[in-house]
C-alpha cells in the first residue's frame, strides 16, 4: 500500500447526488489492468480495514438516501464487518439504494449480495470498469480480464459501468461509441480520463483534447454520464488512480 492520506467521505450534488466513501479491504485480486495502480489502496490487516473504515462510515449522514462504496477493488474484498456496518449504516440513516463495484471475475457473486440488501429493502448498484467495449483492445492491451465480447452479456450482471478514456489509440469515434454503447446497456456511465501513474498505459494528451473538445460538451449535461476529468472529481481520493 502506497503511503498516503486520501480524502473518503464526500456528498456528489449534481447528478444522482449520492453520498460516496472510499474504504480499504485487501484490494483488487485481478491487479493486472495495465493502466491501475489504484488497488494500492489495500491492506491485509482486516481489523485496519474495519477500524478505518467504520471511521468514515460514521461521517454518512444519509443526507440523499443513497450511498456510493468504492474500495479499490471489489465489494468481495471488504471484510464482513465493514459489509455488516455498510448494511446497518444504510437502515439507520435511511438509505434505499447504496452503489459498490465489482470485477467480471466475482460476477456470479453478484446476485447473493443483491438478496442479501434486498432483505433489508436496499436495493444495490453494481458498477463495473469495462473500460472500452472493443473486447480485443480492451484484453490485450490493457489486460482488464473480462471474459465476455458483447455487452449484453457484461449488462446481465451490471448496472453501470466506468470507461477509460484519453489512452493511446482511441478516436473521437471509438470514445463515443463506448458511452453510446454504455448508455445503451446500463443505466449510468462513468468516464474516467485516464492520469498518469507508474503502470505501462499512458495518458494521450492529443486523445485528451479530442474529448474535451468534442465528447465533453456532448455528455457533461446528461444526467446518466459522469465524467472525472480527474480522479479525485467525486471528492474522494488522492493519489491513487480510479479505474476500477
Ligand atoms: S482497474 Fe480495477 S480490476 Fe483492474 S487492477 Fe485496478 S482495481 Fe483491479
């Protein structure tokens, strides 16, 4: 784990306002994506995790009825005491609906973890980062390890996905065709604009500038689009890259 002090409690106002927290559970099990060093925000040490993050579960206020967790990772890495805490934070504060995110590989873990909060009248948001749908771009370039071509069949687990733009070789085309395409078969799109780290994928300033120009106008209005022209847009991170 990187050693750092990032901001993990924040309230998004505009579109879909949300409460978000950023948590600690032992991190991303995939860790290959070619372009992410933001599972360096983990920890093996799960009373840590807990510890820390019933520190910040404390500041949700239910202010919006919902609650967006994000954890470097996948729900499935957080420990059960923080999933305990997440659940009776939400029935106190009257939280209907709470958002957190999940690789392709745990996807048949999904439902449960659907039933599980439905029992308690929450309903849940599963987001995932596909990144692109050109399955062969996306695999053998950034490594993302998602087995599936078509998003029909990525839409019967998820409901929202995270892209990554502003990468070498994408065009004004393929980068809207992606949120089209997002759009199409999820309920939300998240664009992440892709920032510097220490891993082989780099940001493409001239791709960057393409969707300044063209993509965000386009879709900064849409309610079902965010766009993080940074990764710390939702007012929660620091240092890591968000890509999940
Ligand atoms: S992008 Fe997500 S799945 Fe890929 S290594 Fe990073 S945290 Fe893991």
């Amino acid at each position: 784990m990187k050693d750092f002090n990032p901001n993990r409690y924040a309230v998004i106002e505009e579109k879909n306002p949300r409460e978000i927290v950023m948590l600690r559970g032992l991190g991303c099990t995939w860790r290959r994506c070619r372009f992410c060093d933001y599972h360096l925000d983990s920890a093996g040490d799960q009373t840590a995790n807990f510890a820390l993050n019933q520190r910040q579960l404390e500041k949700v206020t239910g202010i919006h009825g919902r609650l967006e967790v994000i954890n470097s990772g996948s729900f499935v890495d957080l420990d059960e005491q923080t999933v305990a805490l997440i659940q009776q934070t939400c029935l106190k504060k009257n939280i209907r609906q709470a958002h957190f995110e999940c690789h392709w590989r745990h996807r048949d873990e999904i439902a449960d973890f659907r039933k599980r909060f439905a029992e308690h009248g929450i309903e849940l948001k599963i987001k995932t980062g596909v990144e692109t749908f050109n399955s062969l771009f996306r695999e053998s370039y950034l490594d993302k390890g998602i087995t599936a071509d078509s998003p029909e069949e990525i839409a019967k687990y998820f409901d929202e996905v995270c892209l990554l733009q502003g990468i070498p070789g994408q065009t004004a085309e393929s980068m809207d065709s992606d949120i089209q395409t997002g759009l199409k078969h999820f309920e939300r799109v998240c664009v992440n604009i892709m920032q510097e780290n220490d891993r082989p994928v780099k940001p493409d300033p001239k791709v960057i500038q393409i969707f300044s120009k063209e993509l965000y106008p386009k879709y900064i209005h849409n309610c079902r689009v965010d766009i993080l022209m940074e990764n710390t847009a939702f007012g929660v991170g620091g240092v890591v890259t968000h890509a999940k």
